[in-house]
C-alpha cells in the first residue's frame, strides 16, 4: 500500500517529542528538568472557567456556526479594534481550534502546488510542515542573532520570486522572543505591496512583552496593507488557555470564506464550551494577564544572567515571548563522553543523559547552534534546571 507521498514528508513536532519523552521520565520517578514547555504555568483564569461552567450550566452544549459564535466573533472584531487599531467586520473573522489550526487553514486556502511561502529562521517548528501540508514549498530565509534575530529586509527581498505567495511573520517571537518595531514591519509592508504577496502574521504572544517594548501589528498599517494580511491570535499563551484550543483568524473576506468551508467539511465548529469562555476572556479584565508577564519578565532577567555567567554558552535578552535562545557555539566540537557535541542534537540528548534535563535542539528551529528554553516553569525549576546545566558544560572536554 502506498501512503500519501505528501504527508509522508510531513516530520513530527520536535517540541512537543521532547516535552513528551520528559513527562514519561518524570512518570517513571526521574528527576527531569523541562524547559520545552510552549505554555504558560498559570491556571486558566477563574472568571474564564466560571464562563464554562455557566455555559454547561445553560446547555450550550450543540453545534455552533462553523466559523465561530457571532458573539465571540463580535468581541474578537472589538478587541482588534481596541488593542491593534485595525477595523474588522463580523466576516471577516474565523474562530478554529486554536491559532495552530488557524495557520493550517490558511495554507489549506491559500496554496498551490509549487507556490512558495518564505519562513524567517529562527521558525516555529510547524510553519515548514503546514506549508508542506498545503502543497506549498518552504523557502527558509536565515536571520542573525547580532540583529536581535529580526530580518534583514535585502536578504528577504533576495528570497522573492515569481511563485512567492505569502510570507510567515511571527512577533512576539517564538522561538527567539525578538519583537518588530515599526519601521520594520513597514518595510516588510512594502515589500509585500510591490511583489504582490500575502503576508500571514502570527500574534499570539501579543500580550507577552517587555522594557516598555509595544506590539504592533502589520495589519494597522494602512489599508492595503491589511486587505495583503492574514492577522492570526488566539486565547492560549496570554490568557493560559492552550487546552481550550480557541485561534481565530481576520483577513479578506474572501479568503476567510474559504477557510470556513475548509473548516466546516474538516472539524465543523470549535468547542462551543470553549468559545463562551474565550467571549468571557476577551470582555475580562487583563489583570491576571499582566500578573503572568511580570513573573514571565523576572524569571527571564535572571535567566539570561545565569547562562551569561556559564562558560561557553550565552544569550541575548528576548523582549516578548517566554523563550531564550540559548546559544552553544561555544562548547560545539567539545565532546562528552566520547561523543563529540557537532550540533544542538548531539548537546541535548547528552544533557538529558547527563543530568535529566530536557531543552529543545534549534535545529527543530533552523538554527543548530541554539538551544530553545522556555521560562514559563517556577523560579525553583529554572534555578535548578541552570545549575545541572553548568554542571553538564564543566563535565566537557
């Protein structure tokens, strides 16, 4: 029997291997440190649970439209309007199970074989796979780390052609934790304008900002540019709600009709559950949201202090997000055991051999000279986690 040529291509989620591989050592009485968690260690807020329960309560239990509530998809419209300053109607918003299969349908909508969608790496793991998924051709196009991992708008303009049909931006970043100001994202704009291509826009870490860094997004700048955007949120990473699986998408009319038809013969509505209590977030107030970044924002201060002070390895300061880039030139070509460290790869599993910690390997990002931690576990774990890792650098040769 042959598979599907296409999806045979398709390679699991390294992130979610990793998270995965540490809750079964942990099951079986190790001592693991993970860092690969891509969510928040807060409880989902309880006015946002109370929301389900009364939506239980009143038997809001069936079938919702395909594309979301009209209400949640009224309150989303309201809430760009406030946060980003970009007018969206009712239409021209899709709710889906989560921001992931936002991004899933918009490829679904958008591709065509051969068509090329340019990826800035460091890249969420997904964003290869899904345009692969769609039948579509990642183009990968390298960023630097002394550039705060932004893009250099030369080196993204070379990457252009005649078959590029979108461009995957990601600020808050995810995972280098960098943020666009303005003027690059302007450029940006202009690029997309004068090539003719789409520009999909990943936000979910909106809310997940620090040093007075603003968020902007794409879309506000202007209308032509937002009539080129696809502007894709959701409710896991700022309201610690990654279970409910609740994204949505805002974008031409158009191309919004055809994600809800995608939408409505693959997975019909998004928990209906769910929606009532993303309506309750959305209205809620931010205060538990502002607690969560001021502990994200001293668990990353000290962290980037820490790694700094250990020899050979180093990091540069995020400004959004819950990630560090753990940067390893410095011990690659040392060897552990016998084993020469050549990439991220080699250095993560002799870590987690060496002393129980989980991290995930950069080359699951496109930079192999990085490691991705994440901050979002207790002051006690990361101060744990680090000294094992000094421990593991000093048993190298």
């Amino acid at each position: 029997m042959e598979l599907s040529r296409k999806n045979l291509g398709i390679t699991a989620s390294l992130t979610l291997e990793i998270d995965a591989k540490a809750k079964k050592m942990k099951a079986q009485g190790m001592d693991v440190i993970g860092f690969g968690a891509g969510e928040p260690d807060f409880k989902t807020p309880g006015f946002i649970i109370d929301a389900a329960k009364e939506a239980l309560d009143k038997g809001y239990t069936r079938y919702t439209p395909s594309s979301g509530t009209i209400e949640l998809r009224q309150a989303i419209c309201e809430k760009l309007s406030v946060d980003n300053g970009v007018d969206y109607k009712s239409n021209e918003i899709i709710v889906s199970n989560g921001a992931k299969h936002s991004l899933y349908n918009i490829f679904q909508a958008i591709l065509n074989p051969g068509d090329e969608v340019i990826i800035l790496a460091p890249y969420w793991v997904s964003y290869p796979e899904m345009v692969k998924m769609g039948g579509g051709v990642p183009v990968i196009v390298k960023t630097l780390e002394d550039d705060n991992f932004c893009p250099n708008l030369v080196e993204l303009e070379r990457a252009i052609t005649s078959k590029t049909k979108a461009l995957i931006i990601n600020s808050p970043n995810n995972p280098c934790g960098c943020v666009y100001d303005r003027p690059l994202l302007e450029g940006i704009g202009e690029l997309a304008l004068r090539h003719n291509f789409l520009i999909v826009t990943d936000e979910i870490y909106e809310y997940l900002l620090y040093d007075d860094v603003e968020h902007i997004s794409i879309a506000s700048l202007g209308s032509e540019i937002k009539n080129k955007t696809l502007l894709v949120n959701g409710m896991s990473k700022s309201h610690a709600m990654t279970g409910w699986r609740i994204g949505y998408t805002a974008g031409n009319q158009k191309i919004i009709g055809v994600m809800s038809n995608i939408q409505s013969h693959s997975t019909s509505n998004p928990n209906s559950i769910a929606q009532y209590a993303s309506l309750a977030a959305l209205k809620g107030s931010k205060e538990t949201v502002y607690h969560m970044v001021s502990k994200f924002d001293t668990r990353r201060k000290y962290m980037v202090s820490r790694i700094n002070s250990i020899d050979g390895l180093s990091s540069i300061m995020p400004s959004g997000a819950f990630y560090i880039m753990l940067n390893i030139e410095g011990v690659v070509g040392r060897v552990y055991k016998g084993r020469r460290i050549n990439g991220s790869l080699d250095f993560a599993d002799a870590l987690l051999e060496s002393q129980n910690v989980a991290v995930v390997p950069g080359i699951a990002f496109g930079a192999d000279k990085h490691m991705r931690l994440s901050y979002a576990t207790s002051e006690e774990t990361i101060e744990k986690g680090l000294n094992r890792i000094e421990n593991f650098i000093k048993e190298l040769e």
